[in-house]
C-alpha cells in the first residue's frame, strides 16, 4: 500500500521551503586588487544550507561551500583573480527544485595608493574618545526603539549619554587646533545589549555601527572629514570576544563557535600564563578560552571559519572607511596563533600599518613579549608593531607623588624606562597619562596642577607615541576612584546645556584655561621638532636634587628637558652633562619662549619644566 503524506503535512513544508530566505551575507562586499583574494562569505537564513551557490563573473570563481552544525549557515569561498574587473557579482543560490535566491556581491575598486596608507608613528598624537561621553551632534539617534536599551540618562554614570559621531565631526576643528593627528575612537559598532552598552566592547555586529552613533555613512564621513584636516582614525578592534545578544552567539553556526559555549566558564584574567614556563594547560585555556565577563562571549579564534571571519572584518573597515591605523583590544586573551596570522595578513595587505595592542600589564617582560622581532624562549613569533606602556602611566604618577626620601623620587620613571632593553623596538610605545581603564591622571596625581605640568612635558618629549584621554586638556578628573563612569566622564561643552565649555572656554577655572593653552603650545610644537618626533634618546640618572633630565636628538635637532619637582629653584652643574651638551649653549625654552645663553650652570626654576631647544651645528 503507497503511503502518502496528509495535505496539511505536504503545505507545511512547502510553505517552510519556500519561506527560506538570505538575511545576512558577510562581508556584503569586497574588492579587486587585494593581496588578501580568496574571501569566505557567512551566508546566514533559516534552513539555507542545503542551498547550491553559483556565479558567473570572469575572474571570479566559487571555492568550496561549507555546511555546519547549524542549518542556518553557510560558508561560501570566492577566489578573485588579479585580472578580475569592478561589478556587481551575482550569485545565485539554488534550491533542490530548481528555484533560487538572487543575491547582489559588489566587487569594488580600490582608492588610489589604498595599500599603501599611511599609519601612525612617533610623529603622530593621539586623541582617545568614547564617542557616547564625548559631544552630542544629533540627539535625534539618542534613542533607538528597536533596540534594547532605549534609557539615556547623562545622570547614571553606566547609562548611555548620547554622543555620537557628529559630535565628533563637529570637533575636528578643535583636535586639529590642539596639535592631533590622530584620532582613537573606542568601539562604534553595535552593541545593542540590554545595558550597558555605551562603551562599545560588546559588539552585536560587527560589520555595523551603532545607530546611536550614526551609520556606516556617518563614520566614513568622520573619516574623510578627519582626513582633510590631516588626523587620521584609528580603529578599535576586539577579536577576543562579542556581546552575547550577537546572532550568532543566540544561534551558534556551531559548538566551537564559541569557547565554553556551554558553561560560559570567566577568563582568570591571568596574563602570566601565556608565557609561562611552568603554566598548566588547564590555567592556560581559563585565561585564553574564559569570558571576558558573563555578557561577552568568548570567539574561538582556533575554528578557522571565525578566524576567517575576523580578519576580513578588519580589513573591510580598513577599506571601507580608509581606517590609517588599528588598536586591539586584550591582545593576549584571544588565540596567540590567530594573533600571529591577523597580524600578518593585515600588515601583508598594508605595509606601513601600525596596530597597537593593549596588553595591560605594568610588567615591561612580560609586555615586550608580544612585539614583533622579539626572540621569545618559546619560539613564538608576532608581528604586533606597537605595544603600549602602561609600566610608565604608573611611574609618572608615583614618582610625581612621592615625597622626597633618601633617593630621587624621579626614580621610578628612569628605572622603567632603563627596562626597555626588552623591546626590540622601545620606540614602538603607546605612552599615555590616563585613558578609558584607567584613573583620570589630574585626580592620579591628587590635583596638583605644577605636577600634571610636568607629566605633560614629559608625555609629550618622551620617546614613544604619545596618547591622551579627551579632556585632559582641561584637567578632566573622576572624584570616585576606579569609577569607569566617571574617568568616562562627559566632555565639557558636549552638550548644549553644559555649563562648562571647553571650546569657548565659558565656565573653565583659571587653571583649566591655563592647561588648555600649555597642553596645545606643547603639543603643536612636538609636531616641528624631528628629535621628538624620530629622534634618540638619553637620560641621566636623576640626583638626591630631584630633578630629571633627559635629551632627545637626532642630526639635525637637540632638546634637552629638565623636570624639577623642587618648591624651590635649583643649580645644576653642566659639567655632569658634557657626553649631551657642552657647558656653554644657547638655547631657547619653548615654554616660555625665552632665549638663554648658558655657561658652566643652568638655573631651573621651582616645580617647573624646561624644554630647551639647543642651538647646534649638526
């Protein structure tokens, strides 16, 4: 007897069938001329992987097609020739009965020279913003309904604010006038978590910016906008973890999507165990696999399908937005071998790029392990060109706190940098006062203002790539310690009803001004001197008279910074400093302004630095 299937069964499928629908390809697009050619695109719908993909585009053609776990994913390979021309690449995905889904794949052109983009380096300064906290251009996008945290409240320290990139765009004219040529945006894609969502670390797409902060249009503009003005942005990548409201976190392609997709066991946060010689394998995963919290996931960078994923979503901004250089949030809490491999293709792609990557440790070893060139007793080999030095944000603070005892207090910060025979490039540092992480460096520094006068010169003549917290300028601060709400404090003047303004100066004490205009004339002339910019550097080891001097050179330029942390004026012999400079120089202190002629003694002032420029025949 020929069994037959009930009506209402046969239109269910049916309609299930025919229901099936593409809702993402990603990337959306790529583009001709790439290094990096053979892309793996996520298709993603309900029930679509019994789908047939195909195309028909000269110099284009389809790799392997790859099912997973979950029905819901595809994974389609596309090998694009050298020869292949710009166009709207069809594919079409067919289904067992013949029908098929259309889908449009933009193969675009390059911009002129886009390989060879130009990053940042120690000629650059930085200017780091949480856009949420920083202006408000268009408060039409503070709130979203469709997305899941709707309150926005400036009063609530972890509630969104409002900023966005417009009030970024907005500024520009201002960060250029401070002397920046960078920009570092924290994360702008979507993070439409339940709350707090504001600081952008959990990225619920990543190839989307946050409607609270624009669109993707939006960004591209800041980027162009930025670019006329001649900052460029740095982007700010996460590859070691999303948010857990991500799609594919709630519909996982498949099990290893995700490490400890099931328990959602939390990183140990122990950083020691990547390098160390004795570390169990267990203590190992826990911190590499572990989440970075309960709602943030952790990717398995060792599934090459989401390695895949992450770096063609770096790339794609880089191309999309004319990104000029990266920051990588953790570093070392994603796979170390992935890292190695993102690295690499990134900088294979673009040459001259520069990537930053946070390993937030105050130990210099442990640091130095992660840039590229070092000779690790594990043979690991990274291609990380800038590591950032959170040992000298301490050392500036404790040493510009400590009172006087039976050494120089300066001792902590030459101590530090005399540990850079670590690095096999210790120019290659991101040195910064304060920054989202961390305490603001005014309220570090107990609001001294003749001390934050120093950390500043020294943070803008100290070797490395010098970075500041927006604000900073002004002498921004968080009364309650260790409060990320508050060092994220909002930008003065961000919004309308501020009644401070940082631009017009309304409602700035007489020291913020005063710090606004030291910071800027510091700032703009670091950009005219190259022995700042790419010179040497030397420094003598500070005396029982505390003060820190320090000369940065090359052959064409000489400066010489003194930092006195006296209450009273102090005599320094030059016949100590004959291997830098001669006991007679002329000189002139681009703080003041002043013109000097020394013979044999130099006179600083109290609780003062000096930054000479040296007259010299070089």
């Amino acid at each position: 007897m020929k069994k037959t299937i009930p009506l209402f069964v046969a239109l269910l499928l049916s309609t299930l069938f025919y229901s099936q629908k593409i809702e993402r390809i990603e990337p959306a697009n790529w583009w001709i001329g790439m290094k990096y050619n053979t892309i793996t695109l996520l298709v993603y719908g309900k029930d679509i992987s019994n789908l047939e993909p195909k195309i028909s585009y000269p110099g284009v053609q389809l790799g392997e097609s790859k099912k997973v776990e979950n029905p819901n994913y595809l994974f389609v390979t596309l090998n694009i020739s050298d020869n292949a021309k710009p166009g709207i690449l069809t594919i079409d995905f067919f289904k067992e009965n013949g029908k098929k889904i259309t889908q449009k794949f933009p193969l675009l052109e390059r911009e002129k020279e886009s390989a060879n983009r130009e990053s940042f380096s120690q000629k650059d300064a930085i200017y780091l913003i949480v856009p949420d906290r920083f202006a408000n251009g268009n408060p039409n996008n503070d709130v979203i309904p469709t997305m899941n945290e709707k309150t926005v409240s400036r009063s609530i320290e972890d509630k969104r604010h409002g900023g966005d990139i417009q009030g970024v765009i907005n500024h520009l004219d201002y960060i250029q006038s401070l002397g920046f040529t960078q920009i570092w945006n924290t994360p702008l894609t979507e993070n439409n978590q339940p709350e707090y969502s504001y600081h952008g670390y959990a990225a619920t797409d990543l190839y989307k910016i946050d409607s609270r902060f624009g669109t993707n249009e939006d960004f591209k503009k800041l980027s162009h906008e930025a670019k006329k003005r001649n900052i460029g942005i740095i982007w700010d990548v996460i590859l070691n973890h999303c948010g857990n409201e991500y799609y594919f976190v709630k519909d996982l392609p498949s099990e290893d999507w995700l490490n400890f997709s099931d328990t959602h066991t939390r990183t140990n946060h122990l950083k020691s165990t990547v390098n160390d010689l004795y570390a169990t394998e267990i203590d190992k995963k826990e911190y590499t696999d572990g989440w970075f919290d309960d709602h943030m996931a952790d990717l398995n960078q060792k599934n090459p399908l989401v390695a895949k994923y992450l770096i063609q979503n770096t790339i794609w901004w880089v191309e999309y937005a004319g990104i000029s250089g990266l920051r990588e949030d953790t570093f070392s809490y994603a796979d170390k071998d992935f890292l190695s491999v993102w690295t690499k293709t990134i900088i294979d792609e673009y040459p001259n790029m520069n990537i930053v990557g946070e390993e937030m440790t105050r130990i210099p070893a442990q640091n130095a392990y992660w840039q590229k060139d070092k000779i690790n007793s594990d043979g690991y080999q990274s291609y990380l060109p800038t590591v950032m030095d959170f040992s000298l944000t301490d050392n500036i603070v404790t040493s510009l706190n400590r009172t006087d005892d039976w050494y120089s207090p300066w001792r902590d910060v030459y101590q530090g940098v005399a540990l850079d025979f670590f690095y096999p490039h210790p120019d290659d540092q991101l040195i910064f006062p304060d920054n989202h992480d961390i305490d603001r460096f005014y309220s570090r520094i107990n609001k001294n203002f003749s001390h934050w006068k120093l950390g500043i010169a020294m943070y803008m003549t100290m070797r490395g790539i010098p970075q500041f917290f927006y604000g900073t300028e002004v002498l921004m601060t968080n009364e309650k310690a260790g409060s990320d709400g508050q060092r994220r404090g909002d930008f003065y003047g961000g919004w309308k009803t501020d009644a401070k303004n940082t631009l017009t100066e309304k409602g700035l004490s007489t020291d913020e001004k005063e710090g606004k205009a030291y910071f800027s004339k510091l700032l703009n002339w670091r950009k005219t001197n190259s022995a700042v910019t790419n010179g040497k550097f030397l420094h003598y080891a500070p005396q029982k008279n505390n003060v820190y001097i320090y000369f940065r050179y090359n052959d064409q330029q000489q400066v010489m910074v003194l930092l006195n942390k006296n209450e009273e004026e102090v005599t320094i012999d030059l016949q100590r400093y004959h291997e830098a400079v001669p006991t007679q120089f002329k000189a002139r202190d681009i703080i003041t302004d002043q013109e000097f002629s020394f013979e044999n003694t130099l006179k600083i002032p109290a609780a003062t630095a000096m930054i000479l420029e040296i007259e010299t025949d070089r």
